[in-house]
C-alpha cells in the first residue's frame, strides 16, 4: 500500500515537473522552436551575371592595350581549337574583334586543383555582357544586368558653367547635356549668366546598386535673365515632349543655335569692317566661332535647296528651306555631312556639315543666316513659333501632375559650392 502510494506521488511530481519545466528554463523553450522550424534558415547565394558562383573561383580583369579575347583565353590555357569556333559562335551574338580597351571581363573557374575556365563573361557596358561557356558545351550568349531608375534631384548656382555647378556640387556632369536638349528651344546655353540656377528633378540609372548615368529629366526650372523658366516631361498618343506649366510645348519650330560654339565673333550688321577685304559691307549674319570639325546641326526640319561652293566667298555652303517663310544659310564649312545632297529631306538637329575656314575667312567659324521671305533677319533676335501644346483633352491630367512636380521643384533648396543659399 505504502509502494503504491510512494509511486503515485513520483507519478504526481514528474507530469507537474514536465508540466512547469518549460517555464522555468525558456532558453531551452527558444532552442525548441527554431529547431521546430529549420525551414526559416536561408543561406545567400553567390551569384554573378545569373550564375551560381558558389563552387566557381572567380577572377576579374581589364582588356589592355592590343589585347584580344584569343590571348585573354590562351592565358587561361583554353586551346587554339576551342578558341576559334567559340569565336565563330560569337559572330551573331557580339563580334570579339571590337572588344574594348578599359572594358571588364570576369573569370568563372573550378575551385580543383588544377583549375578549368566554366565561363568567360566580357562586360560591353555598364548594363550588356556577353557570356562564353567553355565547358561542356560551348555557347555565346548576350545578358544583362538589371537596370532600376531612382528619382534624384539637383540643383546649384552657375559660377562658370552648368558643367562645373553640378560637379561642384557632387551631381553627374553629364546632366548638363539632358538640360540643354530640354531647353535646345527656350535657353542658348552658351548665353548662360552668372548668378542664373537650376532645380532638377530626373532619374538617375543604377545598376548593383552604383550609378551609371542619367535617365529622362521628368521636371525641371531654370532661373536665366530673371525668368523662371519650367519645364515637364509628358507624353500622350504615344509623342513625348516638355511643356511649361499651361501646357505649351517648349520645343519650337527652330534651335536657338546651330552647334555648339565658343563665342560669337561677328553680329548682325549692315556695315561691318571686312577683316580680309578690309571694306565695309553687309554682315547679314551671326559668325560662331568654333573649333575645327565641329558638326554643325540643321536648326529645323526642312529640305535641301542647295549645296556646293559659295563664289561670293562663303566656301562651302548648305542652304535649307524650312516652310513657306523660312530659309537658313549654312558658309565656310570644312564639309558636308554624309548623305547630305539638294533635295535632301533634314530633320531638327541633324547634323549637316562641319566647321571649317573655306572661302574669305581668317579662322574656322561658321556664318550662320537667317531669310524671312527673302530678307535677311537677324538670327538672335528671330521669334521661333512653338511646336503642339498638350492637346486639350490631356489637360485635366496635365494640369495636376504639373502642379505636383512644381511644387517639389519649388521646394528645392539651391545650392552654391554646397551652401544652401536661396530656399524659395
């Protein structure tokens, strides 16, 4: 009686132990539940132009100067017989022969200790690659890394150029350029002022997380000879374009320059001091200084009327009707533009020659003239008509979308050499 009592109560005391000791040690209560769920462990994957490179060694180079894939591939102790008909798959996919100096390439080999080339990857870009498999089978295919667009914003002051405000301030350089073909029609960017500032906001590509360049300016506002000038990304019936904030399309039936010059060496002028001639004549026209060879763009659509050799001293000329109103003369070109002929149907910034010094001239330059119904006008002062606004039905969503990025852009801080100094 006396053993079965003692056996029930040990009975009692261990189920109320197993009952209480999951409470008393919670430590071993945390051990439990992770083991109870292993699934929740995860280990990250080594992986490079979508390969597992987990069980790969891998060695990264540079393409130097003079070197081709064969001697990339040779010093990898790939054979002659492999390197030709991989090099004859390439064909289609990327010619090896145009492999670039400075351009990265990646080595995927096996971790054994004599080590055999799995993958050749030869980077073109920042964004395509092409990849060799060398075992196995042999294959050439074309990747590409993911690109993702970021919204960034910039914006600063000009001391010197547009160029140096955004480098000054940290910002890729290279934004200048979208801007100007933002406002190719409204700004000469030549004609910049010190003290005029930017506000930007675009897109800015990355790839592995690090920069690469610049995508589409999606809104912007530039300060210039005491005008906020606006503009904003839209597109509608598949045509993108930039309009201000009423809807009006920035871009106008003429460029406010051909080409990109130095400095104007001669105005319009109806008396001007020949500086060969040493006579005074007409000067119907604005002289853009420029270095030799730079190409020289059409400031409208328009056709060819007439191209060859000026005897009044022009040199090489092209002269381009743009409408019934219109007509622009191009003189002193070292050249023509390949496929540039009368007859020939240009289109706004197609380039049509080069700058040179043909005929009376003293240094390469381009004459650049303008005719408004036969007369000569002044280029700098001529009125562009506007191109298409936003058709009226697209305003009910173009008018709150613009209001939108205006107010982000006019909260924008802008900066000079990284001091904040207007906040408007």
């Amino acid at each position: 009686m006396k053993k079965r009592y003692l056996y029930g109560l040990l009975s009692l005391i261990v189920l109320g132990l197993s009952i209480l000791l999951p409470y008393l040690m919670p430590d071993q209560k945390s051990h439990v539940t992770t083991e109870a769920q292993p699934e929740s462990l995860s280990v990250e994957q080594h992986i490079e132009y979508g390969i597992n490179c987990d069980s790969l060694r891998v060695e990264k180079g540079i393409v130097r100067q003079n070197q081709s894939l064969s001697e990339i591939l040779s010093f990898y102790d790939i054979g002659s017989e492999i390197i030709h008909q991989i090099a004859s798959l390439s064909r289609p996919v990327f010619d090896v022969r145009k492999m670039r100096v400075g351009n990265p390439y990646t080595v995927l080999m096996t971790k054994d200790t004599v080590p055999e080339v799995v993958y050749f990857i030869y980077e073109e870009d920042a964004v395509s690659y092409v990849t060799y498999q060398l075992k196995d089978e042999l294959k050439v295919n074309k990747g590409a890394k993911e690109l993702t667009r970021e919204i960034s914003t910039a914006s600063g002051v000009i001391e010197s150029s547009l160029w140096n405000s955004l480098a000054e301030n940290g910002k890729d350089p290279t934004l200048a350029n979208e801007l100007s073909e933002v406002y190719a029609w409204t700004i000469d960017f030549f004609g910049i002022q010190k003290g005029d500032y930017y506000k930007v906001i675009y897109e800015e590509l990355k790839v592995e997380g690090k920069p690469i360049g610049i995508g589409n300016v999606i809104a912007a506002c530039f300060h210039h000879m005491g005008s906020d000038l606006y503009a904003f990304r839209y597109t509608s019936n598949g045509e993108t374009g930039y309009y201000d904030q009423k809807g009006e399309n920035l871009q106008r039936a003429f460029l406010k320059a051909p080409l990109r010059f130095k400095r104007i060496s001669s105005k319009f002028s109806h008396g001007r001091m020949h500086p060969i001639l040493k006579i005074r004549r007409p000067h119907l026209g604005i002289d853009y200084a420029a270095d030799y060879g730079t190409p020289v763009q059409t400031i409208g659509d328009g056709t060819v009327i007439e191209k060859g050799w000026n005897k009044g001293g022009g040199g090489n000329y092209i002269k381009i009707k743009h409408n019934g109103a219109y007509t622009t003369l191009y003189m002193h070109l070292a050249g023509f533009a390949k496929g540039i002929s009368t007859g020939t149907r240009v289109r706004q910034g197609d380039v049509i020659g080069y700058v040179g010094s043909t005929g009376l001239s003293t240094g390469p330059h381009l004459d650049f003239r303008v005719f408004l119904n036969g007369s000569a006008i002044d280029p700098l002062k001529m009125e562009s008509p506007p191109s298409e606004p936003v058709a009226k039905e697209y305003l009910p969503q173009y008018l709150p979308l613009v209001d939108s990025l205006k107010t982000g852009l006019d909260t924008l801080k802008v900066i000079r050499a990284q001091q904040l100094i207007v906040n408007r």
